[in-house]
C-alpha cells in the first residue's frame, strides 16, 4: 500500500533521510520509531507529499505522490503531530471543509460529520469556534478530519500525543479496526508500550537510516536481543544505553 | 538576583534575524538582494528626484517660496505619524500580548522594567523601519535643495527619531488591557479612523489647494505662516528641519519633540508597571462564542454552487475566516474613511473655472486620478491580499497532503480579493469622474483602466506575498509591514507609472483634438498606446500568477 524507494532529503548538508526503502502492505498497523531527529517526521511529511524527497519517491496504492498527486493523495489521511486548524472555523465547519477538499459534499458529509463528532465526543463543541478548543479536542478534530473521507491508508505523527488515557484507547481501537477492515496505518511514535502493543511490524529509524525492520520478533532475533522488552532492544540500536548517571544529571 | 541585560533578553530576536540573513545567502539570495537594491535604489532615487524639482522651482518663487516647502514637509510628516500610530499599535499589540516567546519571558524571573524596554524597543523597530527608509530621500532633497551640509543628517536624525519614538502608543494599549485583544483592535481601528478625519478637517487642504479663495495674498500668507497641527510631533519636526535649513535655530521644536517621546516612554513605563499582568492575563483568554455558520452557506455558498466543492468551501472559509477575525475586518472601518476623505479632496478641487482651460484640468486630474486610485488600490491589496497565503501557513499541511490542486488554491485566493477590490475600483473610478463631470470618452477609459489594473494589482499583491510569505507571524496586520510588501507596492508604483505614461499618449492626443475643436478620431496612434498599457496589465497578471504558482509547489513544511 504504501512504497518508500530510495527516499532521501536534505536539507542543506544535512542528510534528514538517508536512502530508505521500506514496503507497508494492506491491513498492516506499521510502527516508525526513532530517537529526536531520527528523521521519522521528515519521512511522514514526505509521504502525506508535504516535503519534497531530494530524491526516490513515495507510491500510495501504485501512484507517486509527487509525480501523480491527486489520485494518492485521495487514499490518504494525514494526521500531523502539532494539531494548526483554522481558530475561526467551528469544529463542524472545519470538518465540512476538509470534506469539500476531497471533492465530498451533501447531506452525505452532515452524516459522515455527525458520526466522527459523536464517535470523538465533540458534539456539544461542533459549534463552538477552535480557538476555544484544548489541544487534545483539537487533536480529535485533526483525527476525525483525516478519516472523514474514508481514506485507504493513515500516516500518523506522534497519535497519542495530548490525548487523555479515555482517547488514546478510542484512537488504539479505532486504528485496529481500521486495519482489521483492510486498511494500511503507518505512524511515529516514541512511546515504546504502545508501539509493542499496536503494531503488526515496526521500523526503527537512526541518522535518517533504517537501522531494522520487521516484526518485534524478527528485529530481536535479527539483533540476538533474546526476551529483551522493546525499550532495551530500541536503546541497544539508538545508542541511548549510554546515558548518564541520573544523578549526576539532576544534582544535589 | 542580577537581572539578564537588555540585549540578552532581546537574543533571540536579533540572532533570529542574522540567522534569516545567512539563510537567504546560502540559497543563493545574494543575486535577489542585488535586484532589491537597484529596485530600491531607484525608488529612492525617483522620489529624490521628483521632490528635489519641486523644491528648487519652489524657492525661485518669491513670499510663498520659503512658505511652502515646510508645509509639504509638514503634510509627508503627517501622513508618516498616522502610518506610525497605526502600525505602533498594531504591533504593540502583539509583540505585548499575543507574542510566542511571552509565555517564556513572563514565567521568567525578569522584571518588569526590562520586558518593558525590550518589548517597547521591538516595536519600535518592526514598526518604524519603512517609515525611516522612505524619510531618507525626502530629507535629502531637502538638505541638497537648501544645501544643509553633511551636519544636517544628524540633525535631521535628531529630529525625527524622537518623532518615531513618540508615536509608539503604548499608552493606548495599557490603558485597555482589560478588554480583550480582538475589542480593543476594533476600538484603536475606530478612533484611528476619526482621528485621520479629525486631521483633515484640522488642516483643511482644500484650502490650501484654492487661493484664490481668499480674499489677498496676505490671508493666503497668514494660512501658511500658521502651524497646521501646533500640537503634534510632526509639527514640530517640521518646525526643527526647516528651522536649520532656514538658518533660525529655534530649540522649541526640537525640545518638545524629546520631551514628549520621553514623557511617553515614562508614561508607557508607569501603566505597564500597573496594569501589564492583568492585561496579559486577559489576552490569554480565549474568545468563546457559539456560532451557527449558516448564514454564509445560504447566501454565499448558495450564489456560488456552480463552483467545484473545493473552490466553494475555500471561498467560503476564507469569507467567514475574514469577518471573524477583528484584526482583519477592522481595517475596513480604515478603508471607508480613506475613501471618503479621497473623494472629499476630489470634491473640494477648484475645476470648472471658465472653458476651456477647466475641460484640461477636468481630464488631467480625472487621468492623473487613475494613478492615485491605483495607489489606494494597492495599500488596500497590500493590506487584505497580500497576507493570503502567509495566513495558510499554519496550515499549509492539510492543504498540502489532500488533493487540492494548489492552482485551485490560488485561484479561490486571487477571486475572493479581486471582486470585492473591482468593485471598489469601478467605484471609485466612477464616482470621481461623475464628480468632475469628464466626457464620456474619459469615463469609459477610466473605468478600463481601473479594471484591468485591479486584477493586476491583485495578481501581484498575491504573487508578492507568496514569494515574501510570512508564515511565522502572530498578527495579519503585520504581515503588510514586512520587507515583501513594501517590495511589491514598489512594483506596484512602477507598474502605474508605467500604464499611465502609456496612456497619456493617447489621452493628450484626445485632449488636444477637443481643445482645438477639431473632431476625436480614435487612430492608430492611440490604439498602439492603449495596446501597450493592456499588454502591461495582462502581463502583470498573468507573470506574477504563474511566479506565484511555482513557488506555492517550492514550499515545504
């Protein structure tokens, strides 16, 4: 479903994105990991074809998304890690709008509208301006806006960050039963439990490389990690198991 | 606890901005930079040039010879203090409430004295650089005319710096802090706009522009030995320039111009003293409202369905996003009294005096009209359109991960600015001219004219903001203010100027045949140049459109 071939990105000198190829099949929840500035987001933006690669290319259900954007992008829903909406749109506007961008209009829209408010219990708010919105509501709102035109596929940045614990377990379920239908999910992500909880496979990102890919299984053996948990397997390949003493950190 | 310096808390502003420099020229900027500069320095030059002229033949003339120049330099001083004022509280506003690094700066342990001078020094430079680089040219017109020496750019600093500092109005926006942001905008908007009517009545140019309405030459005298505004700065400034440049140094002016920029300072010191953190407090709430957006859908949403969904929703959301922000529909309280106060001094000009020396004046100033419409065109472009796709940038993902065709984008952007500056335009154009009585010839004209520089004006106003986009800005009514927009309304005088030298040719050859009762043929001649003045407008349409588009498919995010 989605096809990473040769991706690279630059930005000046520096190398963002070092030559990653990577294969998400249909009706897989696919986990992007990474240390701060691995490249995750970089990756994710080129995808949802808000950055431009430097070179190689991104397929979404066989089309390029920089050479043949239109039909790609009408299979995909973005969620960005920090939730920007118009502050002066009302939640139900904002999503009426969204619709309207995918060529969706009707009484079909109100429908679909009333449905993600409900499920993402922002009904009371679908008249109130965004700008009164808290960052999660307004997370919500982000979320339901990507799903609103029934998308084939959902790159996700960061999802369960500033959602309450009642949310994020909304968003898990949402996105298995997504999958479980056919669809294809590709986020980043840092917190480990809920990477080694949700996804079917994972890739963890390193300097812009892929520094392993698979399932959780197949990256312990690929690496002879034994029972490790996730986290010891992630800083055993970031290079975080050299961090330094709390105490000397913290002082006193 | 030793305090942070001044210029340690102002850091990050000024590494930000030589960060911003170095960037332009690892991309290659310097080939830009050159550009703007032989732009820049032209314009510099034209107005140089222009008022050096004016002031040489001026001091020929004898008794009103040495009156004048200080008038004129009066009235450009005067119009700089309402842009000051305007822009002063614009930005105050948000480098005080609504700024991104407040949050860091009030949490921290600095005092009040320093957020204070650092936020007022802030302001003061966002706001006041255009207005000091377009003062460049003009005194030095008049320090060459009246040969001021290399003594006199000092003095002449001395003078107007504090005329600069005083306008900042800091005292206005401590003395609402209370209200929310977006009220307070709409009532400093309101009390701007009675305050340029307030100036016009105060200094009656209608009748400076009639002499002859007076009863001697000694009245018409007296009009201008007399301060026009005895208690503004730019008053005194005046006072002070062309006290040194007349050889009377009077040291009045110049020490009420720095009393009173220091009175302000300590004024504005005091009240933020007192009433800052309540008022920052205040800027933080947000503004709930309940709104039922049907409205719009019905009327707009329903004349406009014939348009594809996404055009429609775009147009539709940038109307409604409009009239919901204050700081954005304020400004046309601004824009109604600027017409009005034009086509008052349009009314007030003493025409018609006798045939058929008033038929020439009537068609030279309905044609020397289109460019000073044009003109207000352009600040009202440079205000509402040229911040159109800056205002996206926030949200430049969504747009730019879902199928909309950016060219659909630009095209929402470049109607929902035209149509309603057309019509103002056409408006304009037409009731100037219904008010000067032109020919019918000169009314139809005028309105081609007008409605093909509009959508040249637009498409460049778009353009410009697209290629100069500020997507990090944390009030619209900046955006207007920065470096791309005095770029593009310097493009846009030049594409004035050049339609209107074009026209001309066509429209003396019409004047010329009336005056000398010969019959108006319509020839060749006039017909190249009204070809050469469309083909300049299409060509500022269609060029800075196209510009525009490519580097929309440049941004990233």
């Amino acid at each position: 479903m989605i096809r990473l071939e040769n991706l690279t990105k630059l930005y000046g000198s520096f190398v963002a994105v070092d030559d990653i190829s990577l294969h998400v099949p249909r009706g897989v929840l696919y986990g992007c990991l990474g240390p701060n500035g691995a490249g995750k987001t970089t990756t994710l933006r080129m995808i949802a074809g808000i950055l431009r690669p430097t070179q190689g290319r991104v397929l979404l259900g066989g089309d390029d998304v920089h050479a043949n954007p239109l039909p790609a992008k009408m299979r995909l829903g973005f969620i960005p890690d920090r939730p920007f909406v118009y502050d002066k749109l009302t939640g139900a506007e904002f999503l009426r709008f969204v619709a309207g961008l995918y060529g969706q209009e009707g009484d079909v829209v109100g429908r679909r509208i009333a449905e993600l408010l409900e499920v993402f219990e922002l009904t009371s708010w679908k008249d109130e301006l965004v700008e009164a919105y808290s960052h999660g509501m307004r997370q919500k709102l982000i979320i339901s806006s990507a799903l609103i035109h029934r998308p084939e596929c959902i790159v996700v940045d960061e999802p369960m960050v500033g959602l309450d614990p009642r949310a994020a377990r909304l968003l898990k379920d949402i996105f298995r039963q997504f999958v479980n239908r056919g669809g294809t999910v590709l986020m980043s992500t840092h917190t480990l439990e809920v990477a080694e909880a949700m996804c079917d496979q994972i890739a963890i990102l390193q300097h812009g490389k892929i520094v392993a890919a698979g399932t959780v299984s197949d990256v312990r053996r690929q690496h002879q990690a034994g029972d490790a948990s996730l986290e010891e397997l992630f800083l055993k390949l970031t290079g975080g198991a050299q961090v330094r003493e709390l105490a000397e950190v913290l002082g006193r | 606890m030793k305090q942070p310096s001044l210029a340690h808390v102002l850091q990050p502003k000024w590494r930000t901005a030589l960060q911003r420099l170095r960037e332009e020229r690892a991309r290659g900027g310097s080939g830009k930079l050159i550009i703007l500069i032989i732009v820049g320095g032209a314009f510099w030059a034209g107005v140089f040039g222009v008022l050096y002229l004016i002031l040489r033949n001026l001091r020929k003339v004898e008794e009103l010879g040495p009156l004048i120049p200080g008038k004129i330099l009066g009235l450009i001083l005067l119009s700089f203090i309402s842009i000051l004022v305007l822009s002063n509280v614009i930005t105050a506003l948000s480098s005080f409430f609504l700024a991104k690094d407040l949050d860091l700066l009030v949490s921290a342990p600095v005092d009040w004295l320093r957020l204070y001078l650092a936020k007022l020094g802030e302001t003061l430079l966002h706001s006041s650089w255009m207005v000091a680089l377009m003062a460049v040219p003009i005194l030095a017109a008049y320090g060459v005319v009246y040969k001021g020496g290399v003594l006199f750019a000092l003095y002449a600093t001395l003078a107007i710096v504090p005329m600069l500092g005083s306008a900042v109005t800091l005292v206005l926006v401590n003395i609402f802090p209370a209200r929310r942001t977006r009220d307070l905008l709409s009532i400093i908007a309101l009390g701007a706009a009675g305050g340029v009517i307030l100036l016009f009545r105060v200094i009656r140019p209608e009748q400076l522009a009639r002499p002859e309405g007076f009863r001697n030459l000694l009245d018409f005298l007296i009009l201008l030995r007399g301060p026009t505004s005895p208690f503004l700065p730019s008053e005194w400034a005046s006072q002070a320039v062309m006290g040194y440049l007349q050889h009377t140094i009077d040291p009045l002016p110049l020490m009420l111009l720095w009393s009173t920029a220091a009175a302000f300072v300590t004024l504005g010191a005091v009240l933020h003293r007192a009433l800052y953190p309540q008022g920052f407090t205040k800027a933080q709430e947000g503004a709930e409202r309940f709104i039922r957006g049907g409205l719009w859908r019905w009327t707009v949403g329903s004349l406009l369905g014939w348009l594809p969904v996404a055009k429609r929703e775009f147009v539709l959301k940038d109307i409604k996003l409009f009239f919901r922000d204050t700081t954005q529909w304020s400004q046309l309280i601004l824009l109604a009294v600027l017409v009005v106060v034009y086509l008052f001094n349009i009314q007030a000009l003493p025409l018609h005096r006798g045939e058929p020396v008033g038929f020439f004046y009537v068609n030279l100033v309905s044609f020397l009209n289109l460019g000073l419409a044009g003109f207000v065109l352009a600040s009202i472009a440079a205000r509402f359109i040229f911040p159109a796709v800056s205002l996206e940038g926030r949200q430049m993902w969504l747009l730019r991960s879902s199928p909309l065709d950016l060219r659909a984008l630009l095209w929402s952007k470049y109607w929902v600015g035209t149509v309603p500056l057309l019509a103002l335009g056409v408006l304009l154009t037409g009731m100037t001219n219904a008010l000067l009585e032109v020919s019918t010839f000169m009314m139809l004209m005028s309105l081609a004219t007008m409605a093909a520089l509009t959508l040249a004006i637009a498409a460049m106003a778009l353009a410009f903001g697209t290629l100069y986009p500020q997507f990090e800005t944390e009030n619209a009514a900046q955006i207007p203010t920065s470096f791309g927009g005095l770029v593009f309304m310097m493009a846009t005088i030049a594409l004035l100027a050049g339609v209107i030298v074009s026209l001309w040719q066509a429209v003396y050859a019409y004047v010329r045949a009336v005056y000398e009762g010969r019959p108006v043929v319509i020839d060749a001649w006039m017909f190249l140049w009204f070809g050469v003045a469309a083909a300049l407008c299409t060509a500022a349409t269609i060029v800075p459109l196209r510009l525009a588009l490519k580097k929309m498919e440049t941004f990233e995010f």
